[in-house]
C-alpha cells in the first residue's frame, strides 16, 4: 500500500527540537560530556505536600474512572488563587476552565475563535505552540515583532490598517518564552482599548506568572475591560514543578471558556482525578513554596549572569521566567552558533531564529540545572578557543 499524509501534516515539519536532541544524544555517544541548557522543563520536585496529595490518590480505588472535567473544587481553587494574586474576580462555574496543560489549550483555543483564511496576530519571538495551533485552524499568522528598542513589547501602532481589520486574534505571553519580558499596565491598556476596536479576542499566555524576580507580573485579567475581550492561560507546570501531571487552566470571557469546553468536551476525558486534587492543594498553598522557588531560580539567574558577564558574553537579566534571552556574535547565525557551541563546549540551548525570524541574533538559555552545573557550563565556554575568538571579535 502507499501509504501517505495529509496534506496538513506539511505545516508540520519536524522541530528544531528534534533535531536538537538527536544531535546532543549523538554527542553523548562518542562520550562528550553534556550540558542541557536548551529545555524549559522544571528539574526540580512539586512541593512535598502535592506529591503526598498525589500519593494518597492513587491508592484510592474510586478515583480511577474519567473526570471528564475539571471538578468543582479546582475550579474554585483557580478562582480564590486569581483572587488572592491579582485582585481579579472569577466565577468559578463560567470563567474558569481546566485543560491538559496549557499547551493544550493553546492548540486548540484558535479554532474556537476563528475560521480558514482569518488573521491571528503573533509575537515574533513567540512559543512556538503558537504557530501549530494557527495552523490546525486554517488561519494566518502575522508577527509582531518583540525588539529591544521597544522593551520587547509589541508596537500596536506598527500593525497595518488592513491586517488590524482582518485579526480576529491576538496573541501575547508576558512574562514570555523565549523573551523573558514583562508587561505594562499601560501597554495592556492599550491592548484592551485596540481589541475593543478592532473586534479582536486576546489570548494572554501566562504560564510563567509566579516566577518572577521584582515586581509581581500584571495578570491581563486585572486590566479594566479585559475580560469583554480575552481569556488568559495558566499552568501549574513552571510555577509548581508539576509539567509531567499536565494540568492548567483558562480563565477569563465565558463564551470563549464555554467554546474551548465544547471543544474539549469532544477531544478527550479530563485529567487524572489525583492530579486534580494534587492542584488544588498547590493553589491553596502557593505563596510559601512559589517565594522559594523564586529563590532558587534567582541564585541560578545571578550566579550564571554574572560569570558569563564576567568571561564577556554581556547578556541582559532576565526580570522573570526560566529563561536568558542572549544576544550571540552579529558574525554568526543562530542555528550555526548553536550547533557550533555543542561541537566545542557540549552546551545545548535554543538557536533563536526557531521562535521567529526575530530571534535570529539570539539564543535561548534554560536556567534548569543547578548552579554547579550552569558554573561548569561558563568553564567550558572559556576553555573554548571558538567561543572566547567570537567574543573578541564581537567587541
């Protein structure tokens, strides 16, 4: 038989991820030591008291059949947290909605909100989620480019007459991946007033909400009229280690919760009723472990920042999320200096260019190893002849 895909499946092409790995493994096996500083995946546990939650569930016997949903209790942990965090009003019944991660809901919410052909408008840097669900809807994609110039926020007044006309979506991620930035007040403002103009939904992605090192991020939902126009994402997988249990959650305008339910509601049979339960007691009990969280990540961000300063590499501090966006050499690709960087020091991280044709000059750096590993890292980079030569010529 010749067998063959769809035709969607050509928007589908396999990740620089992918290839990341295959190459680092490939490395491994001629015995080069690794370093992974390319994966935004937590190398840390829950806090104790959601693992002993989790393991209480699992021995029960009646927590085995489909959950089909999110349970009442989650729904209104989600909404009492909202509360408590961000002075923002939930109903727990309307506006709260839980998916399978945030990813989930990410790839899916776009087809709810638009048709083939409609417009959705699209950080560039932008997680890269984004770009799949865009595509399972039959939509098109327009970036608006994240730049330095502008604190990496994306200028409203740049986006064409036309394109504003045609948007019926718009998505933001603030604090972001892979740009750690943050929102303002006044640039969520002007968001809402934009939207309400333009008849745009907004989708606020703000999986990184609690680790930030400053000032508490801003929720989009406590802006004034934002829930008439958007719907913000949360996840409890960066801010309390729990990305394997999959479980997040919507939260904002009803009829789009309602919709992404309806969709839901057809795709699959809910989360595990322990993981659920697990949640909740992390919502319930998040301000002691999300500060030492916020602790650990800050060590890592200082001690790494200061000795990649210290060898030349002059990268900004990131003010939040797992993440340093660096600025590599004008002389070299992303996807060139990546590679190259493995060959030379066995560092993996994220060419930028695989987030948008505006990351291209930048690369992506997890802060998800200890300090003693992010150390040995920069001891690499300045055993390295290569790397240290780029540096040289760069200044």
């Amino acid at each position: 038989m010749d067998m063959t895909l769809s035709h969607k499946m050509n928007q589908f092409k396999p990740s620089i991820f992918n290839e990341l790995s295959h190459y680092k493994k490939r490395k491994e096996k001629e015995g080069n030591e690794i370093f992974d500083l390319s994966i935004g995946s937590p190398d840390l546990p829950p806090p104790s008291f959601v693992m002993d939650e989790l393991a209480k569930g699992v021995q029960d016997p009646s927590q085995y059949g489909y959950s089909l949903t999110g349970i009442d209790a989650f729904h209104q942990s989600v909404a009492v947290y909202y509360k408590k965090a961000y002075e923002v009003q939930l109903q727990a019944d309307q506006e709260v909605l839980m998916v399978m991660g945030s990813q989930d809901g990410l790839v899916h919410l776009p087809m709810v909100i638009v048709n083939p052909g409609d417009m959705v408008l699209v950080p560039d840097p932008g997680y890269t989620a984004y770009d799949a669900g865009i595509a399972l809807a039959d939509a098109q994609s327009y970036s608006m480019p994240l730049r330095e110039e502008n604190h990496f926020l994306p200028d409203l007044d740049a986006i064409p007459e036309v394109i504003r006309e045609k948007a019926k979506l718009m998505i933001l991620n603030f604090p972001g991946n892979p740009v750690p930035a943050v929102a303002t007040k006044d640039f969520f403002e002007k968001v809402v007033q934009f939207a309400k103009k333009y008849n745009i939904v907004v989708l606020h992605d703000f999986a990184y909400s609690e680790l930030y090192y400053g000032k508490r991020p801003i929720s989009f939902l406590s802006i004034e009229g934002a829930k008439e126009v958007g719907i913000e994402f949360n996840s409890l997988s960066k801010s309390f280690n729990m990305a394997g249990c999959r479980i997040g959650y919507i939260v904002g305008n009803s009829t789009i919760v309602d919709g992404l339910n309806r969709l839901k509601s057809n795709l699959d049979y809910g989360v595990f009723l322990p993981i659920q339960q697990a949640a909740i007691k992390a919502l319930q009990n998040a301000s002691d472990f999300s500060e030492e969280l916020r602790s650990v990540y800050k060590r890592r961000r200082d001690v790494f920042v200061k000795s990649l300063k210290e060898l030349g590499w002059n990268v900004d501090i990131p003010q939040a999320s797992m993440f340093v966006w660096a600025k590599i050499p004008k002389q070299l690709r992303s996807t060139d200096f990546t590679f190259r960087l493995m060959d030379e020091t066995g560092i993996v991280v994220v060419p930028g260019y695989a987030f948008g044709k505006e990351g291209e000059d930048y690369v992506r750096i997890a802060l998800t190893q200890d300090e003693s590993v992010l150390l040995r890292a920069v001891s690499k980079l300045k055993e390295s002849a290569w790397f240290t030569s780029a540096l040289t010529r760069e200044a």
